[in-house]
C-alpha cells in the first residue's frame, strides 16, 4: 500500500522495507553463534507526555535467521505492546525530504528534460523533483511499497533483581551474548534497568519486524543507545520522530538543518547535490551529529500550508482499489491502516472524531483501563484518549495521552553515529529554538541549464500554488506559516519530571 504526497507533481511514500537509509534504535539483536544476521535498520518515535513516554521502534534485518531476538532495557513498570506498520508509514511519508529543481524560462518558452519547450510559451510546470535521495524523473515520484512484517511470537520482561537474568534467558534460548556488549549490558543492570526481549521467527522473504511500541510512566527523555552496538556494523543510522509539545533536539550531539543555500540542481542529471550535502552535515563533529530535517507543530492532526499551497496525502493501493485523499499526518495513518487491511471499521467517524479533538484546545487523557472499562470522568479541558482509536489502530491514542495536540510537533531528527558515540545513551531536550524547520525545497540554484543561452541567464518562473495536474495528483506543500498559525499556546517541550 502506498501513500502518496504531492508538491506539484510529488508522490511521496512511507515504509520501511526498501527505505536506503533506514533508522537505527536503542534495542541490541542476539543470535545463534551459527548465525549471521545484522540489524541493517531501525525507526523509532518517541512521544513525551508528562504523564508516559511511548517508544515505538522497528526493525530492519539482514541475513535468513531461523529466529533471533531483540533485547531493550527499559524502566521497571515499563510494558511492551505490538503497533501498527501504517503510524511509520504515515510518519516516514509525511516528513521526507524532498527537493524540487528551477522551472526555466529561456526566452521563447518553458524548456522540458530534453531541452525542448515544455508546453509552450507562458506555460510554467515543475519538470524536476527528487525526494531523499536526490534524484528526479518523471513522473516525478518516489514510491516505497508496504511490505509484510513478521511479530514476535514470545515476550518477556526480565526484571534486574536477578542480575543475570538477560544473560541466562539468552543461554536457555541458544543466543549468543557477545563478549564486547557484555559490560554494556552489566552497565544496565546496575543502574536499574530491567530488559524486555522480543524472540522472532522470521518469516521467508520477510525482512522488517512489525513495530513495538514501549510505554513508561512518567516523562522520560533518554534512549539507552549503548545496547544499539549488538548486532549493529561501524555506523547506525538513527530515524527518529519525536512528538511532543514543543521541538527538541539531542543534547550533547552537534545539531544541524540542511544548509538550503549549498542545494544545487544538476540539469545534465535531473538531480541535486541533497544526498552529499545531508551525508557532509552527519559527518560534522566526528560523527556526532543530528541533523533536524523536519519540525512543525499542528500537522498530526490538522491541515498544514506553506506557500505553495496545501498538503495533501493520496494512499492508495499498489492495485489502484483503494484510494483516499488524507490533509494530516492522522488521517493517512487512518486510511493507510485501512489499506493495509487493518480492522479500522467507519473510518469517517474516525475523522469526525480527529476534527473534534484538533479544534477542542484539550488535553487528552487515559479515562478507561486497558480493557476499556472502568472509565473515569472526564475533568475540564479533558477529552478522552479513546476517540482517536480507530478499530486497531490505536497508536495515536498512545502518542497523545497526556498531550495538547494543538500544541503538538512532530521532529524529525536523523544521524549517522559510528560506535565511538554509542558508549552513551541519547537524552533529548527542548531545542534552542522553537521554529519550524521545512523539509520540501524548491531550489533557485542549478548547474548545466538547457537554455541554448550562457548559464544564469534563463529566468526561475515563480511556481504556481496548488495546481492540478494529470494523473489526479494535487499540487501541495508543507512550508513556513507564521509562529500565531502554529498553536493558539506557545509551544513547549515537556521537561523530565
């Protein structure tokens, strides 16, 4: 299944398994000495509530394991629950970077790939987009497929009052516990952890573990990295998307946006310099970086404007059966969660909800238990955590317990660390500053123009706003609106309690 958004002529979809850069987390993977299996990938969220922290992460793998396991410590009173494969989907989609090429005008017309007129005189089009990776084509889209992901099959939480419990649930289960993570995992136990452990068995072709998601009381702003170094190579690539009331950033790490003004189209390519400029921005600091490609609050539940126009999501299945047009990040996981063949029943209702819950200026709350039952009354200015369940989907009610979702932004942040920065754990903290950080940029700047005339002196057309174009797909954006649109309260970042 796919979701698509369009800036102009833009499809963007959201998916782990053929994603190039994929996310590494905080869990270690274990497996039989025979093996030879390596986490090639994690994403995870995380959403900061002073109530609960909600870690959700997934894994990517590489290598044909008869099982393994995965292993993350968490704080005692800490409870592991499966997710849903369409909240990273929608997620991933919705916070791409994409970069989108000049449109020319060299004197007698609009020129085309092929150097020709593209569409004749007066006319004006994007003819060149690139999303993440920095290449163009047309149509210009990126598509990443929805693939089958396999769930664990046993889970155990192993408390720290036996000091060597993780190590002999590892033994009893044929993994090995390499000598190299050994400290790490001693380190853990004796600062209090206890460790949750997933054992799977993979499925056949199936590379990617359905996501879990990790829920602790209280406001927790560290993830443990140090247990990312088992089953990990010489460098991990983080995707992380952060939700909460305000933007953060990881403190103790070098903090980067993509240097816009060094983004350059290449004519001859159809593509941008954005690949090797993003990798030189995760090299600063020895690799100790963090590079914000994305930040705005209001866009989980509500329609986000920049000045092209309006952001929109077309999911759609790869059969063209299914088809829906979503305007926030909360609906295309609804309709993705639908396509995917989630148990969702009316949807609609599902939307009406959202709407009532954006616009309320509320704080939602966990009224009922688990099961839910035993639900308790509502005080002022509350609205129930249950309305933003749609069927099984429920990872949206998890993430905004606890939260103002007018207040919410979603970060998205992104590295690449060797193992030298993995001997400590990633804390967050509010970011230095509270702004929103664009992802889609369309560039003034180009190399090797196809007007017959000298570079530089064909004409960068405006770009029109929210055009229509064949195939359906409606021209969109997400970009700056002003600091008073964004949330009727300051935003802020919740501190650790």
């Amino acid at each position: 299944m796919t979701i698509r958004t369009s800036l102009a002529a833009l499809a963007i979809t959201g998916a782990l398994a053929t994603i190039a850069d994929p996310a590494k987390a905080c869990g270690g993977c274990f497996v039989a000495p025979s093996e030879n299996t390596v986490v090639t990938g994690h994403r995870m969220a995380l959403s900061i509530s002073p109530t609960q922290s909600v870690l959700w992460d997934q894994i990517q793998y590489a290598g044909a394991p008869e099982d393994f396991s995965w292993v993350l410590p968490v704080k005692p009173g800490a409870r592991v629950e499966l997710a849903n494969d369409a909240w990273f989907e929608a997620l991933d989609a919705a916070t791409s970077t994409v970069v989108q090429g000049p449109i020319l005008n060299c004197g007698g017309g609009f020129i085309g790939d092929d150097g020709g007129p593209l569409f004749g005189c007066g006319a004006s089009a994007d003819i060149a987009l690139s999303a993440e990776d920095g290449r163009g084509g047309d149509p210009p889209a990126v598509t990443v497929v929805h693939q089958g992901t396999v769930g664990p099959y046993e889970t155990v939480t192993l408390s720290t009052e036996d000091p060597a419990a993780l190590e002999k649930w590892l033994d009893d289960h044929g993994y090995d516990l390499p000598v190299d993570v050994k400290p790490t995992v001693d380190a853990y136990v004796k600062e209090g952890f206890d460790f949750i452990a997933l054992r799977l068995i993979p499925g056949k072709d199936v590379q990617a573990m359905r996501p879990v998601r990790v829920v602790t009381p209280g406001a927790v702003l560290g993830l443990p990295l140090r247990m990312v170094a088992a089953g990990t190579g010489a460098e991990t690539a983080i995707k992380l998307f952060v939700i909460g009331e305000g933007r953060y950033q990881a403190k103790g790490f070098e903090n980067r946006v993509l240097p816009v003004d060094e983004l350059v189209w290449d004519f001859d390519t159809n593509s941008s310099n954005f690949s090797s400029v993003r990798a030189s921005q995760l090299k600063q600091n020895k690799g100790k970086a963090f590079l914000t490609s994305y930040a705005r609050s209001g866009s989980l539940l509500s329609a986000s404007v920049d000045a092209v126009g309006p952001l929109t999501y077309n999911v759609q299945s790869q059969d063209f059966s299914y088809s829906r047009q979503a305007s926030s990040i909360a609906q295309a996981y609804f309709f993705q969660g639908d396509a995917n063949g989630e148990k969702v029943g009316n949807v609609n209702a599902c939307l009406d909800r959202l709407a009532s819950v954006a616009s309320s200026g509320s704080r939602v709350v966990e009224a009922c238990d688990p099961e839910g039952a035993n639900c308790d009354a509502l005080g002022q200015g509350e609205v129930a955590a249950e309305v933003l369940q749609c069927g099984d989907l429920d990872d949206l009610r998890v993430a905004l317990a606890g939260l103002h979702p007018d207040d919410v932004w979603v970060t998205r942040l992104e590295a690449s660390l060797p193992r030298a920065a993995l001997a400590d754990d990633l804390v967050l903290e509010a970011a230095t500053k509270q702004d929103v950080v664009e992802h889609r940029h369309a560039l003034a700047r180009s190399i090797n123009s196809p007007c017959p005339s000298a570079e530089g002196v064909a004409a960068i057309v405006p770009r029109p706003k929210g055009p229509t174009l064949p195939g359906g797909l409606v021209g969109v954006g997400l970009g700056l609106a002003t600091l008073s649109w964004l949330a009727r309260r300051r935003p802020r970042a919740t501190q650790a309690l």
